[in-house]
C-alpha cells in the first residue's frame, strides 16, 4: 500500500514539474514576435488622401467605437476628445485596453513608422511585433485605403493619455502564444480601389472595412470563426439589460431584415441611426456613410444567396 502511494506521489510529482516548466516557459516567452511582409505603404499630406482618411476613420471604418474610451459617444465632438484609447475589453482570459492612436509621441502613435501602422492594419501585428488580439478586421483593405487612414491619423491632435495596461491570465497567455498569429486577407488585399455603386465595393465594404460580416454572421463562441452563412445574422451580443442578436442580411423573402426596403429606404435608415438605445452597431460612426456606399451595400446584401434565418433582435433580460 505504502509503496503505491509513493508511486502515486511521484507520478503527480512530475506532472507538476512538467507544468510549472511549461507555465513558466508560457510565462515568459508568450510575447511571441512575428515577421510580416513589409507593405511599402507611407503616409501622404495630399489634402484628398486625408480627407478619404478621415471619412474612413470617422464613418465606415469605426474606429471611434473602439479607440475612444465612451466608443462612438462623443465622435461629433470629434477631435475634441480625440482616439485616446481606454475602452476595456473584458474577455474570459483577460481585460483588453484599446491604445490610444492619437498622433502623440509618448503615449499615442506619435512614434510609429508609417510601416507599423500599416502593417497593424494589414496584418494584425502590433507596433512591436507581436499579434494584435483580432478585433479589428481590416486585412482586406486596399493599400490606397490604408495610406488614406494612416495619413488622416498623422494630422489628429496629439492627446498624451497613458492607457491602463492589458492584462492576461494564464490561459490568456498560452493562447497568446499559441493561438494568436497575424491574419493574411484571402484574396489579396487590391493595391487600389476606387469607390462606386457596385455591389464589389460593396462587398469590400461590408468585410474589409465596415466589418458587417463581423457581427452578422454567426460565430463560435471560443474560436470566433464564422460558424454560419455569412451576413445571415444570429451573432448574439450581451448588453447591460438584455442580448442582442444580429439580423439576417441576406435577401430571404421570409426572414431577411431588408428585403423589402428599396435602396432609398436603406439609405434613410442609416441616416436614422441608432433605434436601440444600447445597440453595439456603431450607427453614429455609420450615419456619415455617404449615399453612393450605402448603396453599394444595399446592392451587395441583395446580389446574396437568400438564407434562411429568423431571428429576435433584442430580448430583455429578466430579472429575478
Ligand atoms: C472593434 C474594436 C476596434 C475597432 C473598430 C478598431 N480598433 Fe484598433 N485596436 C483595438 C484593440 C482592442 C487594439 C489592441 C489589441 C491588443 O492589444 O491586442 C487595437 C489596436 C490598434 C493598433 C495597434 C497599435 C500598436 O500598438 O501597434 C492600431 C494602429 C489601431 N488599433 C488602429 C485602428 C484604426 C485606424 C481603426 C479604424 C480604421 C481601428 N483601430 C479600429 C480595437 C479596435
Ligand atoms: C458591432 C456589431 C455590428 C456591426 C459592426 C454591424 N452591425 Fe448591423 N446590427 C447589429 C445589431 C446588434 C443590430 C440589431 C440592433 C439594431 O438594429 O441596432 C444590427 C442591425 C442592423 C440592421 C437592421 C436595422 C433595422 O432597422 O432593422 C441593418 C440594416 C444593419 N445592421 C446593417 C449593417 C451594415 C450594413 C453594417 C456594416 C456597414 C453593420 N450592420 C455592422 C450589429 C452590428
């Protein structure tokens, strides 16, 4: 009996060497660096590329509803406030603190080559090297595209404002090490892209820059992997009093949100914005969409295979 529990103890033993090494191992090499292509993109001062920039920032893009600390609340005062970073993130193996990417030297982007932030955008993988936590989605976005929003964050007003540090368990950092890894756009990302009212661009819209595709698709919970047609909807989001759930998009004539709106009447509604109160959609950042990429859109989500999806948009909590 004696003997079997010495046993015992020396096998529970070993496995508990075996994993400290391998925490400790996690612990200190999770900070894992990557090597990316360098994508030659540079900022420009040419006054048309900041102007798209900014339109790209402020409005399809989103950025606001991320990088600013109360989200897309205060984008009307705009540069007031400025994209100092803050918002929390609360994920099951940590909390995530968006940085500030105002033009600042110290605390802001201010220090970045061209070619981190584009290569951030492209491929997301930090300033140093390291993989971006995926919430940002736009891998796809043209070079022209990129050059125009890191140009536009090149002229925002420097706002020194240290965000609190990520922090990450342990799980949190063996999935930082193990699971995380830049992303690579398939296809390709274009070199250039020009706006216009067809249904391509409205594609590139809705994945590469809008990120429509992100909320109205249904996801695995743990992978985040698209787990269902995509921009059929039933992606649910939790709010402070109740759950979200994204509608479909796809031109179903039982159960698609806006197959039987006109293209005016799609257009109307982004100018609308939010109805829900407490709504994720950054429809304040989305009421500057121009017409013409509205749409775009519109015609894109009607050229899709209809998909069968009925779902209940809002359910209020119950409380006990
Ligand atoms: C859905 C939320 C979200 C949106 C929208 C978003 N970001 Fe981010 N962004 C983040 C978070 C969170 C991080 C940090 C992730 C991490 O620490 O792993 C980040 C990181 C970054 C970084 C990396 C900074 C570094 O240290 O290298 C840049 C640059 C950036 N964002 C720019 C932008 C721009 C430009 C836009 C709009 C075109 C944008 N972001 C939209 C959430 C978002
Ligand atoms: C962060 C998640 C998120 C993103 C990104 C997002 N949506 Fe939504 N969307 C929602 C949610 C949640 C709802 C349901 C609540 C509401 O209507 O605000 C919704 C509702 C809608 C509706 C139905 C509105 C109505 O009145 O019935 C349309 C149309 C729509 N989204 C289109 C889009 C388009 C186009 C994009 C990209 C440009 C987009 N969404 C991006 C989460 C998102």
């Amino acid at each position: 009996m004696k003997k079997k529990l010495k046993t015992v103890s020396k096998i529970l033993g070993a496995i508990a060497i075996i994993v400290s090494v391998f925490l400790i191992y996690v612990q200190i090499s999770y900070k894992k660096q990557f090597k990316v292509p360098a994508t030659g993109i540079r900022a420009s001062k040419d006054s048309a590329v900041v102007a798209r920039g900014k339109y790209l920032v402020m409005g399809p893009g989103h950025c606001w509803n991320c990088h600013a600390p109360d989200g897309e609340t205060n984008l009307q005062s705009g540069s007031k406030v400025g994209m100092i970073g803050g918002k929390e993130f609360k994920l099951p193996f940590g909390t995530v603190y968006s940085p500030n990417i105002t033009a600042d030297t110290v605390t802001g982007i201010g220090g970045f080559s061209d070619e981190m932030l584009a290569q951030a955008i492209r491929y997301s993988v930090r300033h140093d090297k390291t993989a971006l936590v995926p919430f940002m989605s736009y891998n796809g976005m043209s070079d022209n595209d990129i050059q125009a929003v890191i140009s536009y964050l090149r002229t925002t007003r420097p706002v020194r404002h240290k965000v609190k540090e990520t922090t990450i368990n342990i799980i949190g950092k063996a999935v930082v090490r193990f699971v995380l890894k830049p992303v690579f756009s398939e296809p390709a990302p274009k070199p250039f892209i020009q706006p216009d009212t067809t249904s391509e661009y409205g594609s590139y819209l809705a994945t590469s820059v809008g990120n429509c595709v992100g909320c109205h698709t249904q996801r695995d919970k743990n992978t985040g992997e698209f787990a269902g047609s995509k921009f059929a909807g039933g992606y649910q989001i939790s709010v402070s009093d109740g759950t979200f759930t994204t509608p479909n998009l796809t031109p179903d004539s039982a159960t698609g949100a806006i197959v039987k709106w006109k293209a005016a009447d799609f257009v109307q509604r982004f100018k609308t914005g939010a109805v829900y109160p407490r709504t994720p959609m950054p429809w304040k950042s989305f009421q500057t969409f121009t017409d013409n990429d509205l749409k775009a859109l519109y015609y894109y989500f009607n050229s899709l295979q209809p998909v069968s999806n009925k779902v209940t948009v809002f359910q209020q909590k119950v409380r006990d």
